[in-house]
C-alpha cells in the first residue's frame, strides 16, 4: 500500500472529504496541516506541491494530487474496499453529476456564508485577503467580510443553498442516499457541508426536510465521519461560527422569508 501524506487545513471542507474517504478506508496518512488563517497555503514551498494555493494535496509515495473531488475518486478506485460508489451505471452518473454540482457550484456559496456570518469577525482577515491568488475568490471575500450577511453575495449564496437542499431532500426521502440508494462518495462529499451549516447555526434551513434530517444524523454520527471532521475542528472556530450564527439567524431567517416569498428559491415538495 502506498504512503500517503495530506496537507490539510482544519475546518476545510475540502479537507473534511478526504479525511473521511480515508478514515472509511481504513488508511493511515502522516498529517501536514497548513493554518490557512496565515495563509500558509500560499508559502513558496506549498506551491510546489500545489499551484493553485488550496487544500487539500495528498501526497502519495511523494507524488502529489490535487482536488479533493479528484482525490477521493482516487482513493476509491487505488482501494477498492470497501466501495465508496454505486455499482450500477445510472448510481455512478448521479454521483458523479452531484460530485460537479458541488465544486462548480456550492462551494463557492459556502464561501460566502461562511465569511459573512463568521469569519469577517476573525482578526486578521484583510491580511488573509491579501494573500488570496485566485482574484475572483478576493472580490467575494472582500464583499462578504464588508458587507456580511446583507450583501448580495450572501442573498444568492442563500437562495443557492436552500435550492440545493430542497433538490437533495427529494432524493433523498426516496433512495436514503444521494446516488444509488447507497452510501458513496457524493454523501461523503455533501456531509461536510451539512456540517458546515449547522456550525453555522444554520439549522433552520432543514426544517421540514425530513429525509434530510434523518441522512444528516445517520452519516454525521459515521466514526470515519465524526473523527474527519469533530476531531479536527478547533474550539474557537467552532465558537466563532455557532456564536455569530446565533446573532445573524433571525436575519437570515427573514431574508430566507423574502426570498422564498419571491419565488427565488422553492422547498422541496
């Protein structure tokens, strides 16, 4: 079996997946975490490994991957057992089709959430900022830590996230799972996520979604689940986002009010 290596950041959600893919592997890896609070992300010699300046890298046998969505898939082909996949066609097009909605999509959103409920009460964000490659990623950071939860970043991050979780409940209160009626690696990829909101204090946004209550409790209390993401996690970022999330909830509650009002955005059937 090949040595693995992953540089990692604590609270990544990215991270947070392929933590879990290798906790349900059963795989050893030596642990290189980066704090991408100081930006060590964007150091010289990390960029070696990874040009992009983002977590996480897996390093196997001294060869680096990049791309967590990459990595995973990796993981689940190198080691077959168990199989984080379904084993019919139409399940593995599915999973693979919520695996691109997240990256293209989500994640970026999740960015916004986060930054404009918790982190732009960090100290020290405008250096972070600064430190930032990707411009892009800048401008909504800038925006977010600015504006917070009344940017229009935050709004159509919103709107994105409870169309998302109205798509998944209806799936979901049918199969069980995402893709395939089977635990695979969209769920892996997705409970980091649903986890991320709840730190959030972003619980209301599941309410009256059933399925997707009882799929978040079922894979959330998963051991490979609980220590990839409850081990790592550091108190005072867990403070940091349940504290701020408690002050912005009403807020958010009324702008998610407005929204659906509008037609922006539909619960799920």
């Amino acid at each position: 079996m090949p040595v693995f290596e992953l540089y990692h950041g604590e609270i990544s959600t990215c991270s947070q997946k392929v933590r879990i893919t290798l906790a349900e592997k059963g795989q050893a890896w030596t642990s290189h975490h980066l704090d991408l609070r100081k930006a060590e992300q964007h150091r010289p010699e990390y960029l070696k490994l990874n040009a992009n300046g983002v977590v996480p890298t897996l390093m196997v046998d001294g060869v680096p991957i990049i791309e967590s969505s990459v990595i995973i898939q990796y993981l689940d082909e190198l080691i077959p057992e168990p199989p984080l996949r379904p084993s019919d066609p139409l399940g593995l097009a599915n999973m693979r089709l919520w695996m691109k909605r997240l990256d293209e999509e989500i994640h970026p959103l999740t960015g916004v959430l986060s930054s404009s409920i918790a982190f732009r009460f960090e100290d020290g964000h405008e250096e972070q900022i600064k430190t930032m490659i990707n411009p892009a990623k800048r401008a909504r950071k800038m925006e977010s830590f600015l504006k917070g939860v009344e940017s229009d970043l935050f709004r159509k991050a919103l709107a994105g996230y409870d169309k998302l979780l109205g798509d998944m409940e209806k799936v979901i209160a049918a199969d069980g799972y995402l893709a395939g009626g089977v635990y695979s690696l969209a769920d892996i990829s997705y409970i980091a996520y649903a986890a991320r909101l709840h730190h959030l204090g972003l619980q209301g946004l599941f309410e009256d979604r059933p399925g997707l209550t009882k799929w978040y409790a079922t894979i959330a209390a998963r051991p490979a689940v609980k220590a990839a993401i409850d081990d790592f996690a550091p108190d005072h970022s867990l403070e940091l986002m349940s504290s701020h999330g408690a002050d912005s909830w009403p807020r958010i509650k009324a702008i998610l009010g407005e929204l659906r009002s509008e037609g922006s955005v539909a619960m799920a059937s």
